[in-house]
C-alpha cells in the first residue's frame, strides 16, 4: 500500500489520500442482518463459481 501513496509527488494529494483512508477504516461497520448476510454470501459464491467458469473456458484471460 505504500507504494501506491508514494506515487503522489504532490503532498497535498497525499496527505488527502491518506486521511480520506483513515476516516473509512475509524467508520463503525453497519450491522448485517443474517438474511442480509446469506445473501452477500449466496452472491460471491455465485461470482466465485463464474469466475471459475470463465477460467476453465478461456483459461488464457485475466478476470482481474
């Protein structure tokens, strides 16, 4: 992650970067219901499993 910061030359912007990162992290995460939960889960299990599809038939493209 340093890496990524350090390509700012400008002060400023990194200093902006930086605290806009900060004041996310510091943010309370919002509760999640167990419905709401299974259903996040349902969802990147459904993205998982395409992404393997996708592997498996074009092995030679990056998904990411």
């Amino acid at each position: 992650m340093i890496r990524f910061f350090l390509r700012f030359q400008d002060p400023s912007e990194r200093e902006w970067l930086y605290s806009r990162f900060e004041s996310a992290r510091l943010r309370p995460r919002p509760r999640l219901t167990e419905d709401k939960r299974r259903r996040l889960a349902e969802e990147m299990l459904r993205s998982q499993n395409f992404d393997n599809f996708l592997a498996t038939r074009w092995g030679y493209i990056h998904t990411f």
